[in-house]
C-alpha cells in the first residue's frame, strides 16, 4: 500500500454516506462525512475518542449529524426561511480539486479539502453566489486543523452578511469534573435569558447546570480541563473572534471578490503539563 493511501483514505461510512479517514504515523485518525463537511471522530495515539457524537446521531439527510464538529453557515440562528445554525451542515460537499495553497499545511500528508458551492435550490433562502472550502489536517503529533475559506461570488455586484462557526462538541466523562480557562472577565451572551449581555465574575468556568452562553472577543488560545480524564483541550483559533471558535456578535461581510478565513487547531495533552500554566495572562502568551 503506499503512503498516500495510510494517510488519506476516501470510503463509505454510516448509511452508506461518503467519509474521508486521516491517519498519521503515530495512529492519531479522524473522520471527516462529505455530508456537512463534518468531522465525526477524532482519536490519539492511543486509540481514545476524543469527540462526542449522540447515540441517536440518524447519519440520514436532511436531518444534521449530532455531534462531531458541525459547521454553522451562513448564520447561528433561525432568521426568515434560513434554518438555526445554516444549511452548510445539511449540504452534501464536494472534494476540492482545486483548492488554495496552504503554506502552513504543506508537511502534513493527512489531509483533505472540502468545497460547498450554492446551488438554485439554496439560493431560493439565501440569494448569494459562495465558494465555501474547508480543509481539514492532522499535524504529526495528532492535533486537529480545520481552515475555512468563505468567497462571495456574486455576479450582481451585491455583498453578503454572515456568521459562523466550529461548533465542537468534546467527548468528557462527568461535566461536573470539566473546567474552562482563558474566559476570565469577558462578556457574553446567555442564550437561556434571551441573549442577554453579561460579564463573566468567576475565576473559570464550571458547569453545575444547563449553560448555552457565547463569549465574545476571546483570546486565541483557551483550554477545557478535564479533571476526570487528566486530559486538557487546548484551542487556539485565529479569524474567529468569539468561543467555540465563532463570529457571533459581529457579522462577517464580503464584497464580490473578497474571501474570508477563519481557522481553529485542537490540542489534546495531559492535564499534568498544563496545570501550571494556564492562568489567563500565561495562556496568551504561550507559543
């Protein structure tokens, strides 16, 4: 078998839906479902999930895939005929054969490029022209890099207005064990009172009951301890100025012509070597 074939394998997964395998050479993999350009899966070297995907996942379109990494485009709420989150997530996607350099990328072989297009169909909803790519790596040591380039194409000469997001779902053993660093003092958004605006007052994040709050203009790196586990998520996001790896608060808009890039890299090591280090003003100015 060559090597291209380890690293990068196209095959059928759940239902008969297309996915794309990404293996590097110390066995870390992920799987990647051409339906919603979606990650699903995600493993170390030691063959441990590191994503949550629901039991009751159907894999069965149009219905999304619960779980994994959905992609939430163009918008992260239900306005007018545009579903919550956006159709990208309920759109078959296509392998990229043509996609943009990645300087950044070019040493890693396990690998795949993803594009959506509009279709007639979708521009009944939302009237715009868009090259939607997505690339998503594994580095050498397993970390995970999802890179998104967002192009208007439209011919009318008319801009667009977007929002977007990774929203990452990770796989923890007992929420109740699991905290959040980096998100000290900022504000956000409380999705069970209305999207009300509030600053956060606590040292870090915990979880003791339902939470759906969105924070704005984050740092590019946070971290999610996982006590239980003695594993720590670590996130460094760039062109997404919101958390989980979001535009939120603040739209994105394209001329004709313009492209945006948005690009978020996951991290999982042990709690041990973080520990000492993640103090709000030590993580952002880790390297």
């Amino acid at each position: 078998m060559s090597s291209e074939k380890v690293h990068v394998e196209h095959c059928k997964g759940v239902n008969g839906l297309d996915k794309v395998i990404l293996r590097e050479i110390r066995r870390c993999s992920a799987e990647v479902y051409l339906y919603g350009g979606q990650v699903t899966s995600w493993k170390n070297a030691h063959g441990e999930e590191l994503l949550f995907v629901s039991s009751k996942a159907s894999f069965r379109p149009p219905r999304a895939i619960r779980g994994g990494i959905p992609i939430c485009f163009p918008q992260l709420k239900s306005t007018g005929s545009l579903e919550q989150y956006g159709f990208a997530r309920n759109r078959i996607w296509s392998i990229d054969l043509d996609p943009p350099p990645s300087p950044s990328d070019i040493s890693h072989k396990a690998f795949v490029d993803l594009i959506l297009t509009h279709s007639e169909e979708d521009m009944k909803i939302w009237p715009h022209r868009y090259d939607c790519r997505l690339r998503v790596a594994l580095g050498p040591t397993g970390d995970l890099m999802l890179t998104s380039r967002i192009r208007n194409t439209n011919t009318d000469g008319k801009s667009f207005t977007f929002r977007f997001a990774y929203q990452t779902y990770f796989f923890v053993t007992d929420i109740s064990e699991v905290r959040v660093e980096g998100l000290e003092t900022l504000d956000y958004l409380d999705n069970l009172k209305n999207g009300e605006r509030f600053t956060e007052q606590e040292d870090a994040i915990t979880f003791e009951s339902e939470v759906d709050k969105v924070y704005l203009s984050t740092p590019t790196k946070i971290a999610i301890l996982d006590h239980e586990r003695k594993r720590t998520f670590e996130l460094r996001k760039d062109g997404l100025p919101d958390a989980e790896a979001a535009c939120v608060e603040e739209p994105i808009t394209l001329k004709p012509g313009e492209e945006w890039k948005g690009r978020q890299e996951i991290s999982a090591v042990p709690s041990s070597y973080c520990s000492e280090q993640l103090d709000p003003l030590r993580l952002l100015l880790r390297g």
